[in-house]
C-alpha cells in the first residue's frame, strides 16, 4: 500500500492490480484479493492514513482469514504498532511487509518478503507482524535499524517469532503471553495528534520549549538518556518543565535513547525524581510502540488522565515486558 521512501513513486492502482501475475507463486498459497485504500510515499503516512486502514481491515475481518500491508519501510513500525493497539482482540494475521529494493530489480527482496509474508497470513499466527529480511517480528516490538540491509528490523527487547528457510519455522513460546489474549474484538479507527515527542541532547535548554507549554499538547514523551537519565542541574535541567506539565493535567512518559534495555526510573536520582513528579516509564517499548499507544490511549480516552496512566504502564497486546 505504500512504496518505499526517497525518489521512487508510489504504486498506482493498476500496478497493484498487476502484483499476482508479477508473484504467480502467491496462487498456489491462497485466494488473495488486492485492495489499495491509498498510495503515498511512506513518508507522508499520517493518522487519518492509519485510521483508513485499519477502519478497512475491521470491516473485511469476517470475510478474510489474515491480511497482508505492503508498506514503506520508513514508517512500517509506527503503523503496525498502532494496528496491534487499535484491532486488539482481532485474533487474525495482520502481516506487514515491503522490501529495500524496488520488486523491478534483479536482487530485490521484495518477492521473498511478499511470499513469506502471504504463507504466515495463512497459517494459524494471530497477531499483527513484520516479515522482513526471513524474520517475523512482533510488530510492536520492531524498529527500523537498517537504510540497506534486507535483515531492515529488529525486536531488541524480545525475540524473534520465526523464520524461514527451507520452510517456515514459528518461535511461539512466549506469544501467549501477550497481554490481555481474552479481549473481545472492539475495533478503534479515530486516532488524533495529541502529542510531542523530545529527545534530550547536550545543550538542550529549558528556555527552548516555553511554546511547547502554552500549546494544546497533551503528552509528551521524554527520549531520555540510558534508563531514563535527563539533566537536572539549573541551566540545563528538565524537571521545572516536567513538572509544569503535570501540573497542566498533562502526561510526561518517559523514553530510553536506547535500543535495548529499559527505562528504571528508580535507578539514578534524575529519573526518581521525575517519577515522583508524576512522569510514567516508556519501560522497554520501543520509540514507535510508545509514541503508538499514547496516541491510541489519548485518542480513546481523551478526558481519563489516570486511565491512560494506568494502561499506558500495563501490558496490553505484547508491546512490553511484564516482571
């Protein structure tokens, strides 16, 4: 649904259309119907985007048995990490998939990638994926780690749930754990900007961000140093401006630099005394989960400030480790 990013155009309609007699071999896995809700480059992808799209899967969800996303590789890890928020309780294979090279290429991995992914939406995996590079990933636990690599995702903080080779091997040991499995399928397709994400580097001032205060932002998400460190001297320190914040009925999470590991707001005095002012722990969810699920908490329960606390530190669809 979305070509990859930089020079190339996005696919058009009857290039779509055309995608079975390009990849004969999708005939022999199963009855595939093409749909194309948009064509943009990957990124531009915007909510209203991810609302359509999920909005179409919700509405085909008794007519199909799994789906496949040929996304850009750009924003692949944003959207199905808001899909796995929005369509929980869906119990279907939502595959996402695309490719380094363009499929007109001699050494693309376009073809193998589509492939794998059709197989596994065959199969009994009920739960939103990336299929990249021979490896299927929970996708929100996946972030984009590589410009030219065909291995372009990793899951840092949990491991792989397959991969393929001579056949299709599932790693499913730890898919029942996660998150709340019993949920009833209650679709929700109306996410809405609400937040703002800041990364902290050295010669950061707190001055900087005065505008950011006075704006209609609900969230911000904090994209601290190590397990949650951030500057706390008086030139250069961040807790006036968290505690401003909270002080506005506003949510501060906060986010690891880092692509393995989890936020402990307890280890070093910084982070403690952010937690005390109320800021919540991003834990060990990738940048792209987080970001997701706060929006899809703010967008589903705009005026419940200790809900959307409470769930955004619980485990819902497998997005973070539990203790």
């Amino acid at each position: 649904m979305l070509e990859e990013d930089g020079r190339r155009r996005p696919r058009n309609e009857s290039s779509a259309a055309s995608l079975l007699s390009s990849v004969p071999e999708l005939a022999q896995l199963a009855d595939v119907e093409i749909e194309s809700p948009f064509t943009i480059d990957s990124a531009e992808l915007s909510l209203d985007n991810i609302n359509i799209l999920a909005q179409l899967i919700a509405h085909r969800c008794s007519d199909v048995d799994g789906y496949v996303v040929i996304h850009g590789t750009d924003t692949m890890a944003y959207t199905a990490s808001a899909l796995s928020f929005m369509l929980q309780g869906l119990h279907k294979p939502i595959i996402f998939t695309g490719s380094q090279r363009p499929a007109i290429q001699i050494r693309t991995d376009a073809k193998s990638n589509l492939i794998n992914s059709v197989e596994v939406a065959t199969s009994n995996f009920k739960e939103v994926a990336i299929f990249f590079g021979n490896r299927l990933l929970r996708g929100n636990r996946s972030t984009k780690v590589s410009t030219w690599k065909f291995e372009a995702f990793e899951s840092p903080n949990f491991p792989i749930l397959g991969e393929a080779g001579m056949n299709i091997s599932f790693n499913l040991f730890n898919v029942k754990a996660q998150g709340r499995q019993n949920t009833e399928f209650s679709p929700f397709c109306q996410l809405k900007p609400s937040l703002f994400v800041l990364p902290i580097f050295p010669g950061l001032r707190p001055q900087y961000l005065d505008d950011l205060l006075s704006s209609d932002i609900q969230a911000f998400i904090i994209s601290a140093y190590g397990v949650g460190n951030m500057p706390t001297d008086q030139e250069h320190g961040l807790l006036t401006f968290i505690e401003r914040i909270i002080a506005s009925n506003r949510i501060v999470a906060i986010q690891t630099q880092s692509h393995h590991g989890s936020v402990s707001l307890n280890m070093y005095e910084s982070g403690h005394k952010a937690k005390l002012l109320g800021a919540l722990s991003c834990q060990d969810m990738t940048l792209e989960a987080s970001v997701m699920k706060l929006c899809y908490l703010l967008s589903r329960y705009p005026k419940d400030i200790k809900k959307i606390s409470r769930l955004f530190e619980t485990n819902l669809c497998g997005e973070l480790s539990e203790d």
